[in-house]
C-alpha cells in the first residue's frame, strides 16, 4: 500500500471517530469500503491516488463489485461508504467536488421488515416465567422494547439516570453517540419498576454496572446475544414462525403507530433516523397492512 493510501486511511479514521463520533464496528464498515477501492485498483494496476479517481473510475469498481458476487444490497453499502470518504477528501481540500456524488447506486428494491402482531408480542410477553428471578427483568425488557422501539444496544446501554419516569420519558443514545428522548408507556414503567424494586435492589451489581437497567445474573451488563436468545425462545414457545429478533419490536413499534395515523416525522424522532427516507418504509408496510384487510374482509374481493 502506498504511502499516500495509508495516510488516507488514518486521517479518514480519525475523522470518523472525532468528528462524526461513530462507533467502532462503523468506522470498520467504512474502512473495508475504502480498502475495497484501494484493492480493485491495485488488481487494475492503477498506480494511482484516489483523488486521482474520476466518476468512469468508480463506475468501473462498482461494476467489478457486481462482478464478484457482492449483492445489489452490499454494493449499495459499500458504495455509501465511497461517497462518505470522497465528501471527506472534499472537506479535506483534496479535491474540489466528490466523483462520488454522481455514482448512482443498483437498485436494491425496498425489502419490508417482519413485523409481529399487538398480540404476537402480549404472547411472547405472556410466555415469560415469572417465577424466576429474570422473568421480571424480562417482561420489562420486552415492554421497553416494544413501547419505545428501542436498537438492543440502546436498551442493553440503558442507564437509570436515563429514566425520567416523572415526565414519562428516556434519554437514549444511539449511533454516533447522539441523544434523543423517547416517551415511554406506563406499563413499561410500571415492569422496570418492579425489576428494580424486587429483584434489582437485592443483586451483587458489580462495579462497572451499577447505573446500568438490565443485569444478568452476576449482577453484570446484558449482552446483546442474551436478548435475541431470548426473544428466539419465546417465539418458539408462543409457535410464531417469523424470522424475528430484537429488532422485530422496533419494527412493530414504528409500525403500529404510523397504523394508528401516527405523523411520520415524530416517529422519525422517536426512532432517531438520520433521514425521513428511512422512516418511509413504515407507509409501504401500512399500505401492505390495507391492501391485505381489502383483500381479506371486502366482499368484492372474495
């Protein structure tokens, strides 16, 4: 690799972590992407530096990106990644515009999330044991889930000095570290109280954990992986046949309320997505949601 490459990758590190705060596992996504770029032009013996490179130039990686197998969806992230390290040359006075800004992208299509059912998740909920000492912890993971349409990190992360249970609000900090507030149901409320109050209170929290909502039984922060082996078990037990995960709640969660008439952008809010693109998925699903009550219960459709 050439020096004026591995000078490009440092600087882009940094800036991914000092300016735009982002969390390891996306700084690496963003570094493979550019290490992609680097690597198909060494295969091109392109001895050349990326500012060098011209729209033609990443036209032709995004088509060798095709041509190795990448899928339409990963060839769209990958080619995201590029346009975020050419916007940086930009920024850094490396080039006057980004080729990269007229790259177009394949068309991925819009795959719709899986989405479980008001009663789907009373079920599951309802399938917790509680008489064990987790079951509190459980139900009031769940119901925190699906009442603010939580990521498992952002619930896993969870602090109580992040409770604002007076004014029925969270502050949760998602990716790249920025901070929103989500209202919060009183059941859900109602359960984490509990927890706290009966089961919580009583544990050996160890010291690095002791702001922290959700403990395991070592009195230690919940890893992401119990969560989903968690949500797998219950949807065994409940006889839902649905590829769900932890995920599966905040889909249903931004779902049911745009059902409800729920304004997009206050659900973008609640969420913290970037962009209202994103959030739009969530009309495609309701519009799937009447399309398929026309279908089912409308006599002319019988």
């Amino acid at each position: 690799m050439s020096s004026h490459w591995v000078s490009h990758f440092k600087q882009f590190r940094q800036y991914l972590l000092l300016e735009k705060s982002l969390a390891e596992p996306s700084i690496a996504a963003y570094m493979h992407d550019v290490e992609a770029l680097r690597k198909w032009s060494e295969l091109r013996g392109m001895n050349r530096n990326p500012e060098t490179f011209n729209l033609q130039d990443l036209m032709a990686f995004s088509a060798w990106l095709a041509e190795i197998g990448f899928s339409a969806t990963s060839q769209a992230r990958i080619l995201s990644g590029i346009r975020g390290f050419y916007r940086f040359l930009v920024l850094q006075n490396e080039i006057p515009e980004s080729p990269a800004d007229f790259l177009e992208p394949p068309k991925t299509g819009r795959k719709l999330p899986v989405v479980l059912s008001p009663q789907e998740i009373d079920g599951m909920i309802g399938a917790i044991d509680r008489s064990k000492p987790e079951g509190e912890r459980d139900v009031a993971m769940l119901e925190t889930l699906y009442s603010c349409g939580l990521r498992v990190s952002e619930l896993v992360g969870l602090k109580t000095t992040d409770i604002f249970a007076e004014d029925s609000y969270l502050r949760v900090i998602g990716k790249g570290n920025k901070e929103r507030l989500v209202p919060i149901g009183g059941r859900a409320l109602k359960h984490i109280n509990l927890y706290r109050d009966t089961i919580r209170r009583h544990m050996n929290i160890q010291p690095g954990s002791r702001d922290i909502v959700f403990l395991n039984r070592r009195g230690s922060k919940l890893s992401r992986q119990s969560v989903f082996l968690l949500i797998k078990s219950l949807a065994g037990k409940t006889g839902i046949s649905k590829n769900i995960s932890p995920h599966t709640f905040r889909h249903s969660f931004a779902t049911h309320l745009v059902e409800a008439g729920a304004d997009l952008r206050a659900v973008q809010e609640m969420l913290g997505h970037e962009s209202i693109t994103t959030t739009e998925i969530y009309t495609h699903l309701d519009r799937s949601y009447l399309a398929d009550t026309i279908h089912k219960f409308h006599p002319r459709s019988q």
